[in-house]
C-alpha cells in the first residue's frame, strides 16, 4: 500500500474510468473504439473490487476472485466481438458504426 | 458426495454439450445433418429427466442453490427449448445441411441454456455474472450465424456491443454493492444492506443489466433491430427463453437481496413498466416486418410482467413464473409459423400474410391463437395469465399501474388482430402457396398450441407454482 493514497482517491480513479468509458461508447463511431470503451469500463469495475477488497475488507478474498474471473469474461467477450466484427468487415469493408443502416424501421 | 446430484440438471446438460462435441468428430460430412436428430432427441431425453424429482440444498458454501422451485423454472425453460429446437428441424436440416456448422448452432445453442440454470441457481453475485454471461455471450454468436448475410453479423455486432455496456454497467453496480456489504453471497448481503445514496445507485445500476436482457424500455434499443437481422430461429430463442429466463432470476434475486430496498426499485420498476408497456405498444402499431413487430409486442409483453414483480409476496411470484410459462407457448406458436414461412418463401412482412386461411389453414389457426394468447383473448391461457399479474397488482394498490396496463392490452389487441384480419378476412392475389411441415416441426407447433390450450383450462398448474413458491 502507497503512503497517502486512500481508499477515496483510488475510487475516484476508477469511477472517472468507468465514465470516460461510457462517454467514448456513446461518442465514439469506429466499433473497435467502442470495445476499447466496453474494456474500459470492465477494467474500472476490476480496480474498484481490488480497492474494496484490499483497504476496506483485508481479510476478504472475493474481490480478488470476482477480478480474476471478471478479466477471463472480459477477454472472451472483446475476443469474440471481434470475430463478429471481422465478419461484418468482409461484406462492408468498414467498421464504422455509422454504416450498420441495414436494419431501420 | 450426495449433494453433487443437485446439479444433475447441469451436468446432465454439460454432458450431452460434450457428447455433441464427440458427434461432430465422428460423423462424415455426409451424414452431419443426422446431428439435428441426435441434438433434438438427446434435449428431449433430458427435458423428460429433468421431470424425475430434485432434492433441495444448496453446494459450494452457497454459490449454488436450488429447491423445488428453481427446479421447475429449468423445467419450463427445458420444455421451450424443446419445442423450439422441433420448429427450426427443417430449418437446420435444408438450410445447413452441406454446411459444416450444423453442430456448432447446438453446442452454442445449449451452452446458452447451461448459462440460464447458473443464473436462476445462483447463490452469489459471481455465480450469477458467469451464469449471465454464459447466457448472453453465445446468443452473439448465434445471432451472427448466418455469415452469409449482412444484416446478421450487423444484429451480431451490435447485441454484442449492448451487451458487454450493460454487463459493465451491472459489474459497476455488483462492485459498489460488494464494497458496502463486504460479501458477494446473497444471504450475507441481504443482512447489511440498508438503504443509502450509495446503496441505491449500486442497486439501480445491477438492475439495469438485467432489464438489457428483458428489454426493458428505455434499454429495449437492440431487440428490434437484433430480432429483424439473426435467424429466426435465434430470434424466437431471444424473445422467448433469454427473456423468461432473466425474468426468473430477477425476481429470485429481488426476493433476496431486494427486501429492505423496496422503497428504490418499486418506483423503479413501476415507472420501467409504465414506459416500456405504451413505448412497446405504440411501436409495435407501425411495424409491418413480422419479426420487428414481434419484438415490439415482445418488449410490451415485458412490461406486463413486470407488474407482478412489484407484487413482490408469493402470488405475485407465482402469476409471473405462470405467465412466463404461458407466454414462452405462445410466442413459440406465433414464432414457429412465422419461421416456417419464412423458411419456405422468404417473406416476413405482413402484407404476405393475406389469405392464408384459405391456402395454409393449420398454420393460420396456430398463429390464431398464439396471437390470441399474446393479446389475452378470454378462452385461451393468455388471458389468465394476464388477470393473475393484474390481480397481483392491483392486491397491493398498484391501480394506476393496472388502469395503464389494461388500457395497453386493447390498444394491443388491435394490432394482434391486424394480423388475424391479414390471415383470415384480406384476399391476395399472390397468397403463400399450400406446403406441408416435416412432422418434427407439426409436433413442434402442436406442443405450442396444446401448451396454450391445457395451461389456460388446467388449474393445478397454477396452484402448484403456489404452493411451491409460498415455501
């Protein structure tokens, strides 16, 4: 544990993350942007269960372990977004989220 | 030891995933499309297990908890399964059968539903996000299974991408929820969590993930737009198993952990239903793409149930898990006509539905009285359903509530009988010409229908989930 650092300033960290990812998914047009954003996000929930964990339950183990499954999650999720991305990138060679007009109504 | 046999429905499930995985080696490319028949037969053979008796308790300090009840929210989940996997029978046999891709829809396919028994059966927070996310990451896949089409890979992308904002919102929600409470298990929750700012937040924000999955208006965006581009076999799927199963375990979850909170997501979820009944309603009434206006009903079905969320005591549980039975029959039954067509003639709007009574009589009587059902037509089951969540409501003053909800079932009325006009009164110079169904999708069709029929007439069914849910 940093000298100086609490709990407090840590949170604030990972809450300004979650929001910056939330902004950019809103904002942003280019879809591996918005995964980037989605990875954000997560990452922002992980710190948050490691900082819970480590200054306010110290003798706790389960934030530790949501984390580690939440990382696999994480990676299985961006790994298969892409794959799905991929395909659509073949029969529009764009990943741009402003071309996806097909379905409208 | 003994208490392994609690998750039988789960290994039993996980077992014939690997079994598929060994099929898929040993068949030859020409005999693959045999794999429908073993997929179908072997869920069948496990829906019919999954009747004998299950003990209740609870494994691993916790995590996994199951009892009576939970046992037959899988039971109902495992029969609409089943009768959806004897509609798409043709759909797989003709349409992939010189693909090799068969198998991969079924492991997929029932990976998704291992994922929805985790998820009602969970006793904390982490069992349940594996369990969501099992259930909700491969449905990505099957929604973009069609590669050769554009539309599905762009249905595909964006479920995946709504997903993965939502599951991140709810994570943040779990998150502020573990660090107030100290603990992911929902009885130590339940103990210390108290009303605060923060304590609502954090409750709100794992709600919201949940009401992405029940396309809860204003979190409905992705289901027209998903429902129109996946197969149709993804989309029945989506609005009928993905969405009763959610509901499942919202409200377990809210028995749980919702109890001293009531005062946050009662107003919550009132307003959510308000909207997301008239804002299903209103867009279903422009629709003239079947699938697109199937989603929209499918959205303002969700409101409905909602209602006996707010009940929140025993009957209140009971009129949902009730209605969610009724309505997977019913939609199933409007899904599978509108799937078989699809399948034969490629037509999905409303328009090709005129004069199918004099060419396609059967079809037109099943859509008939899934639409009846839908709209809640006295002598169907719809109807009572829809009278229990009404009843359940209007027991703990929610009038407001039910003068809305009965105000959206005749506006809904109207647009479920533009359809039966289409079918039955309006003539077409170029009606869908008469086919026949392999008989796997007729016994497909007829188990909707007789699921229709039977629940509506049949009491006991009702004042079993009672009895069980009063425990």
């Amino acid at each position: 544990m940093i000298e100086g650092i609490g709990v407090f300033d840590v949170l604030a960290v990972s809450t300004i993350i979650f929001f910056v990812g939330l902004f950019g998914f809103v904002t942003r047009k280019n879809m591996i942007s918005l995964l980037i954003s989605i990875e954000l996000m997560l990452n922002s929930v992980a710190l948050n269960f490691v900082v819970f964990n480590k200054f306010l339950y110290p003798g706790n183990i389960q934030g530790y372990i949501f984390t580690l499954f939440l990382i696999a999650v994480a990676a299985a999720e961006v790994a298969l977004a892409i794959a799905i991305i991929i395909s659509f990138y073949r029969m529009d060679n764009s990943i741009d989220a402003d071309e996806m007009d097909s379905l409208s109504g | 030891m003994n208490n392994f046999l609690l998750m039988r429905d789960e290994f039993v499930l996980l077992g014939i995933i690997l079994l598929l995985l060994v099929v898929e080696i040993l068949l030859t490319d020409k005999d693959k499309k045999n794999v429908v028949g073993i997929a179908t037969g072997l869920f069948a053979l496990h829906t019919a297990f999954g009747f004998m008796p299950l003990g209740e308790g609870s494994m691993f300090g916790g995590s996994f908890q199951t009892t009576h009840l939970h046992h037959n929210m899988k039971n109902i989940l495992n029969v609409g399964v089943l009768i959806l996997l004897l509609q798409t029978w043709t759909w797989a046999r003709v349409k992939w059968s010189n693909r090799n891709r068969l198998t991969e829809f079924y492991i997929i396919l029932f990976s998704t539903v291992l994922g929805m028994y985790y998820m009602i059966s969970a006793g904390d927070f982490l069992m349940f996000f594996l369990g969501l996310e099992l259930a909700s990451l491969p449905v990505a896949g099957l929604v973009a299974f069609d590669l050769a089409k554009k539309r599905s890979a762009e249905a595909g992308v964006k479920f995946i991408l709504m997903a993965g904002v939502s599951s991140a919102v709810m994570l943040f929600g779990i998150s502020l929820i573990y660090g107030i409470t100290g603990s992911i298990y929902f009885t130590e929750v339940a103990q210390s969590f108290h009303l605060t700012g923060l304590s609502a937040i954090a409750l709100l924000m794992f709600m919201s993930g949940l009401a992405f999955k029940i396309s809860l208006v204003p979190f409905h965006f992705w289901t027209p737009d998903v429902y129109e581009g996946a197969p149709v076999p993804v989309s029945s799927f989506l609005s009928v198993i993905s969405k009763a199963a959610a509901v499942f375990a919202m409200i377990l979850i809210l028995f749980q952990i919702g109890k001293g909170m009531t005062t946050v997501w009662k107003p919550a979820l009132f307003w959510l239903a308000i909207l997301t009944m008239t804002v299903g309603n209103l867009f279903a009434l422009r629709q003239k793409n079947m699938k697109r206006f199937l989603a929209f009903s499918s959205v303002a079905q969700a409101g409905f149930i909602l209602m006996g969320i707010l009940a929140f005591d025993e009957m209140g549980l009971t009129s949902v898990i009730y209605f969610s039975a009724i309505y997977i029959f019913s939609n199933l039954a409007t899904f599978g006509v509108v799937q078989v067509i699809s399948l034969k003639t490629g037509k999905e709007q409303m328009d090709d539905y005129n004069g199918l009574y004099r060419t396609n009589p059967k079809l037109a009587l099943v859509m008939l009285l899934g639409l009846f059902s839908l709209a809640g037509i006295p002598p169907v089951a719809g109807f009572f359903g829809k009278f229990f969540l009404f009843m359940s409501a209007a027991a703990h003053n929610y009038y407001l509530l039910v003068i809305i909800g009965v105000i959206n079932v005749t506006i809904s009325l109207y647009y479920y009988l533009l359809v039966v006009r289409a079918m039955f009164l309006r003539k077409s110079d170029k009606p869908i010409a008469f086919f026949k169904n392999e008989w796997p999708v007729q016994i497909g069709l007829a188990l909707s229908v007789i699921g229709i029929l039977v629940l509506g007439m049949y009491s006991p069914f009702y004042e079993y989930i009672l009895q069980l849910a009063s425990n």
